[in-house]
C-alpha cells in the first residue's frame, strides 16, 4: 500500500498490472482500500466492488471516489470472522492483497507512524480500537526477549537484542511516548552511524506488531482461498520480505500437486494442486514508477489462480 507524496491520500503501486489482472473480474474484493486507487480501477472494468479497510479514515476518503451501486465499502479487518463471512457471501472472482501502510497514514503524525521528531508512538491502523495497544504500550510493556524477537524477526535486525535492552533501560527512567524516544534507543543501541533506513525499519517492525499484521495475513489466506469462486484469482503486493514470504509459501503450496515431505521416496498425500501459480518471479515497479513514486521500490507482486474445480 506504500505510495504517494505530500497531499495525494495515496498513489496506487503497480497499478496497470493490477488492472490488467483484473480484467474480466464480476466480483472483486480490495481487502486494504486505502486511497482507492486500485479499487477505482477494477470498478471501472466493469466488475461489483467489495472495498474493506480497518481505518476508518481511508474508507470516508475512498467512499468519495467509489460510488454507485457496484460499489460496497466495509470498515474492518479482512481477516475478521465479521468481514470473512461478508467476503464468503459474495464469493469473489478477484481479491487484492495491498499490504502496508498509505502516504497519508505515514505523512499525518498524529497517527503515530513516522519518525518524524515528536510524533506519538500510536501505530494503530485503527485509532478507535481501544483495545489494541500502540506502539507506546508495546514498548513500554514487552520483555526484552520478546522485543528481541519482534526485531529480528520483522526488521531482520541483527543487533535486536542489544535494542530491546535498550528499550528496557531507558524506560525505566521515562515511559516510551514519542519518535523522538524510540529513534533515541535506536541511536543508543546501533551506533552514531544510524540512519533513516535503520530508523525505517525498526518503526515498519513495532507498526506490525501493533496490528498483527504478518498474524493477519497468515490466517487470512486459506479462507479467501476458500471464499473465492472457482477459477478466480488472488493478487498479493507486499513490501515486507517477511510477508513476502508467507505469501510465497501459501502460491507455492497452493500451486502443488504433492505435499509429502521432500524426503518421502512415494507420495501419500493424494494431493491435488489448489490451482496455478500466475507469477514464478514476483513482479516488481519498473524505474521509471519508482522514480515517480519511491515508496514503490520495494513492492513485490504475486498472482495465483485457483482452480475450476470445485
């Protein structure tokens, strides 16, 4: 969902694949709306539109450019047992998977994703889900061996453990409230020589635990399988190597025929492949939209359609 620039909600990364993709599509579903610029697209092929976002700032905002009557928008999460059985209801011939944030989520600071000196460490796609902690209450609240693992994890840090004992001690002193605290741990922990991009992908790293993003993907891809109609087809873009991957391992899995174990000499599974994998190598934005849009440049799409069987 990364893309845009001061002013425009959000620019749409690889947008003429995606509409291409969607070409012939009755029943689509945009799970992440944000600024509606894919879902603009795929309503003007011709297709009835599902648009879901968890912020309810983007669905006001796409509810401005998706109107008419094949046209529904949904506020909530696509991996919600509430938004699942809407989205089986409507048995879609088309999904689209934008993972990530919008310009607009990153540029206004009181939504807490930037690390623009003196924003509050929010995070929350949705700031009116009381119960889901911000970015603050996770850093404030987590052990040092479970923020070690976020980090390594989500921000394939090397040096997470000596950040996570940093968090732990400088909170000790003042409770975590602002991007400036969290960029000072950074800095405390990874050296004078840390930047932007390290300051990147630590906060990307807390953003996704804050909404369980990677946790959301992976219960969520089997059940669109699942709900989408026979013969219908599944977009994923991510900018994340972690989400990248589960959405790899699920084309991959989904696309073979075989599921036993490499080492099984026979197979015994009896499997049957699920459907085709549309994307071998994922495609990526050519140069010149990176250097349109550079919040694109590190976007990775996958396709993969499901069979006709039943």
């Amino acid at each position: 969902m990364s893309g845009g620039s001061t002013g425009v909600y959000h620019t749409p990364v690889l947008a003429g694949v995606v509409a291409r993709l969607a070409q012939g599509a009755r029943r689509a579903v945009d799970c992440t709306v944000g600024g509606g610029g894919h879902s603009a697209l795929i309503l003007a092929g011709g297709a009835e539109l599902l648009a879901i976002d968890r912020d309810p700032e983007a669905i006001a905002h796409a509810r401005e450019l998706l109107s008419g009557e094949r046209a529904r928008l949904l506020t909530g999460r696509f991996a919600s047992p509430e938004v699942m059985s809407v989205i089986r209801a409507f048995h879609p011939d088309f999904v689209l998977l934008d993972l990530g944030v919008s310009a607009r989520q990153l540029e206004e600071d009181r939504r807490g994703f930037s690390f623009r000196p003196g924003v509050p460490l929010d995070m929350r796609m949705n700031p009116f889900e009381h119960s889901t902690p911000t970015g603050a209450d996770l850093l404030n609240s987590w052990s040092e061996d479970d923020l070690a693992r976020l980090f390594r994890e989500n921000a394939d840090e090397r040096r997470a453990r000596r950040l996570a004992r940093a968090i732990v001690k400088r909170r000790k002193r003042r409770p975590f409230a602002l991007s400036d605290d969290l960029v000072g741990a950074i800095r405390e922990a990874l050296g004078p020589g840390t930047g932007p991009r390290d300051f990147a992908r630590i906060f990307q790293a807390l953003r996704m635990a804050v909404n369980r993003e990677r946790e959301e993907l992976e219960g969520a891809l089997p059940q669109l399988l699942e709900a989408m109609a026979p013969g219908g087809m599944m977009v994923a873009i991510s900018y994340h190597s972690g989400e990248d991957r589960i959405v790899k391992r699920y084309f991959n899995e989904w696309s073979r025929s075989c599921i036993c174990p490499p080492g099984q000499p026979v197979c015994r599974c009896t499997g049957i492949a699920r459907g085709v994998l549309l994307t071998r190598r994922p495609i990526r934005p050519d140069p010149e939209e990176v250097a349109a849009n550079p919040r694109a440049r590190s976007a990775k799409l996958r396709a993969f359609r499901k069979s006709d069987a039943r």
